[in-house]
C-alpha cells in the first residue's frame, strides 16, 4: 500500500487517479495485517486497489468524471466495491474515465484525460490508454495499484487493457451487481477487474461477483471458484473464428496476432472452427441506438436540484431555466449527444423506426450466438480492438462515428449479454501492446478465463 500512494505520488502525470485516499488505504491495509496475523486473511487481503469514478464510494468523491457530479459524494457504497473491502482489499482511490464512461479515449473526462504509460517507439507523443476505464488501465499498467474495478458497457474495460497491455474480465451480465455503480446503458452496464494477469483476474473477479437483492438484475446463480478453473487444460474444447470479425482493410499485426492467437490455441490441444456470426455488422449501429437511449433516460435525474452542481440563475429564471443552463454547464459535449441522440430514438414517431429496430438486432445478435454455442463451440476467438492506441487527441476532433469504431469487437458481447475477456497478446510493430479477445457462453467465466490463461 505504501509503495503504491508512492507511486501514485510520482505519477501525476499519467492523471490515472482523480482522487486519492491514503487515510483510508493506510486504515484498511493496518486491518489487513491485523487478519492476516490472526490467520483470517480473506482472498483479496491487503491487496491495494483503485476503482473507478463510476463507483459510488461512501463519504469519497463519486463524479463518473462529470462536471455535473461535482461534490458529490454519496452516503452509501457500491456493492461491488464494498464486496472488494469485505473480502481484506484496500482503496487507494478513485479513477478516470471517460464522462459517464461514454467514450473510448478517456478524453471527455472533467478531469482531462489519463495518459497510457507506453510509447510509440521513439516517439513521445502521449497516448490514450483506452476507455472508458482509462485511467484504471493507465493505473494498473503503470504499477500504481496492483489491480482496479472496471465497468464495461460496449468495451470500457476490454478496450483498455488491450491499448495497456493488461487483462480485463467482462462478467455475464447479471454477474456483478450494478447496485452503487453511475448508470450508463443498465441492460448493458457489467462492472470487472482489471488486473496484471487472468489469475488476478480470477481471484478478483470472485469477490466482485454474486446475487444481491439491490440490483433486479443482479442472478441468483453459485459463484464457482474461478482460480481453481485455471488448470491450463483446453483439448478438446472447440474455439470458433468468427468470418465477420476479419474487417476489409484490417492491419497486418492485427491479422498476425489473430493468427498466432488460434495457433497457441490449437498447440494447446483446442480444435480449431471456422463460424459465422452473420449479424455481427448491426451490431455497432444498435449499440449506438440502445446505449443512447438507456442513458438519455438514465442522465434525466441529474436535474440540479438531486446531486452535484446547479447552475447560477438569472433573476426571473425559473425551472425550466435551471434544467436548461444546469444541464449545459454540467455535461460535456459526448453526453449531451448521447441525450440528443438518445431522446431522438425514443421519440413518438421515430420510437419503431429506431429504438424497436434497434433491439430486434439485439436479439438476432444474441441469437447468432446461442446457436455457435448450441453447436458446440466453447469459446470465440477475435481481436480486442481494431487497432493499438492511438494519440491523444488524434481523433477528438474526428466524426464521432470514427470513435466509434473502436468499440467494433466488443459490443456485440454487451448487446448479447456474454462474458468477454482481453488479454495481452504481443506488441505491434512500434512497441505498443495488442490484446486478443474471448467471448464466452454465459456464466462460464471460469472457463473463459482457463483459455486466457492459456494465450497468457
Ligand atoms: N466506447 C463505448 C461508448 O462510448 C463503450 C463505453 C463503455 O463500455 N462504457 O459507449
């Protein structure tokens, strides 16, 4: 714990953590020793973590990186988070991210965005780590907390582990509870650890996981021992290529790291199957339809008048004015196209054109994969991301819809409602980390985890 409020101390320049905590840290490590001495050390004890913004954490600043939060802090803990402290680990303190983790570069932060703690080569440009869990993949990759929650919507923990070079889980939805956690699209929203290694993974992702009442969602189904699933022993187990995934115009050290994925993969004694996931090219339009749509519902209670910040008014404004100019000031530009956007689907007249289409393809999407399962596929191997990370600032300024494309592999696993892991898997031609992806059949996370460990 020590080491790590150094090191946090020492790295204000990656701008990973919004808020620091070390009396808290400091109190909790002490009650870690203190079990560990009694010999009642639980499975995370003493283990020092940051989580992320989206977190409500009791009494500590919870902003989901918005200007609109400002001052809040909320009288209650996530679930999540508070299972991580039940189980002896200890909070360093709380990390960027994207506003209301909508993005994929962590650049529509309050705070300015986190940098990724690698280079291109010789090249000094800063680089995004991803989002929109950023700054919790700049923070573990950067050794300032050995492991940190995640939260993942259309990609915001897998893209990022895979532009930092970590691991980083996506439950089943219903896995984790959302309960204490900002909502963003919550028939997507699934929290995750993100950590140095798919064992990591494991062990965190247990305490992270299971049934609570708070959360309608959360399933009430046994949460099995995920380390003990880590036996390295895959032959026989059937890992499908999906032809949809292998995109025109795909980069050459994406296609190789594909490539040398399935061949680790096959070495290790799994069969090997072409598939088809014939919806896949709907996915990212739905997903723009359906995150929106969620969140333009979801952001409607930051009203100024509930939590955070209210804008000054001017003599004779009245309500409708405060919403308005409350509104404005406190959401950044991508959250104020997401409510557009968002409001825009779900309006009469436009509600069937869109929204209704929308989750028609959800379904076909979720279908595509029951039946690759139902025929005997295990696991689905694919990229994480089309690309390593990219320079700050490089497409901030681009169409949106180029942003967007970032997050091409990785939603259909949240409009499925799929656990999905990233995990490094070899560097690019400039030095910079590339991840592989494996999509997973429901609640066999343990499973999915032992491939990881294989590819590891
Ligand atoms: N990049 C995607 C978006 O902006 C996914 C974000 C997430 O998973 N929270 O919506």
């Amino acid at each position: 714990t020590e080491a790590c409020l150094a090191a946090i101390e020492g790295a204000g320049a990656l701008n990973a953590f919004v808020h620091d905590t070390p009396e808290i840290a400091r109190a909790q490590a002490a009650a870690a020793d203190a079990r560990i001495r009694a010999g009642d050390a639980p499975s995370m004890c003493g283990i020092p973590l940051g989580i992320k913004d989206l977190f409500c954490t009791k009494g500590v600043p919870s902003q989901a990186a918005s200007a609109i939060l400002a001052g809040f802090k909320p009288e209650y803990e996530s679930t999540v988070s508070q299972q991580l402290w039940d189980a002896g680990a200890v909070m360093l303190g709380k990390l960027n991210m994207d506003e209301f983790a909508m993005g994929s570069s962590n650049e529509t932060s309050t705070y300015g965005n986190a940098v990724n703690p690698w280079r291109r080569g010789n090249d000094d440009t800063p680089l995004t780590p991803g989002g929109s869990s950023g700054g919790s993949a700049a923070a573990v990759a950067a050794d300032l907390c050995l492991a940190a929650t995640g939260t993942d919507t259309g990609g915001s923990i897998r893209q990022p582990a895979a532009f930092t070079g970590i691991t980083g889980i996506k439950p089943t939805y219903g896995r984790c509870s959302r309960w204490g956690i900002v909502a963003f699209a919550s028939s997507l929203d699934q929290a995750g650890p993100m950590t140095k290694s798919v064992r990591d993974a494991a062990i965190m992702l247990e305490a992270m996981c299971g049934h609570d009442p708070k959360d309608s969602t959360s399933a009430d189904i046994p949460v099995p021992n995920f380390e003990a699933a880590l036996t390295g022993d895959i032959r026989g187990k059937k890992i499908g290529i999906p032809k949809e995934y292998r995109m025109e115009g795909m980069p050459a050290e994406i296609e190789k790291l594909w490539a040398d994925g399935t061949a680790m993969l096959k070495d290790a004694g799994a069969e090997i199957v072409d598939i088809s996931l014939p919806h896949t090219k709907y996915a990212l339009p739905a997903y723009y339809v359906i995150a929106p749509a969620e969140a333009s519902s979801n952001l409607a209670r930051y009203d100024g008048v509930r939590y955070g910040h209210r804008a000054k008014l001017a003599a004779g404004d009245g309500i409708t004015e405060m919403y308005e100019k409350t509104r404005a000031e406190g959401f950044g530009h991508e959250v104020q196209r997401r409510v557009m956007v968002g409001t825009y689907v779900l309006s009469a007249g436009f509600y069937d054109a869109y929204y209704n289409r929308a989750r028609k393809v959800r379904t076909l999407i979720k279908k595509d994969f029951e039946d690759v399962f139902a025929a005997g596929v295990d696991a689905i191997l694919t990229p994480a991301t089309p690309s390593a990370a990219f320079g700050l600032g490089e497409m901030k300024d681009a169409d949106p819809v180029q942003m967007y494309l970032n997050d091409v592999f990785t939603v259909t696993v949240n409009l499925a409602g799929l656990p999905g892991i990233a995990v490094p898997a070899g560097l690019d031609p400039q030095g910079l980390p590339l991840g592989l992806q494996l999509i997973g059949k429901p609640w066999e996370e343990g499973e999915l985890l032992n491939t990881a460990y294989v590819l590891e």
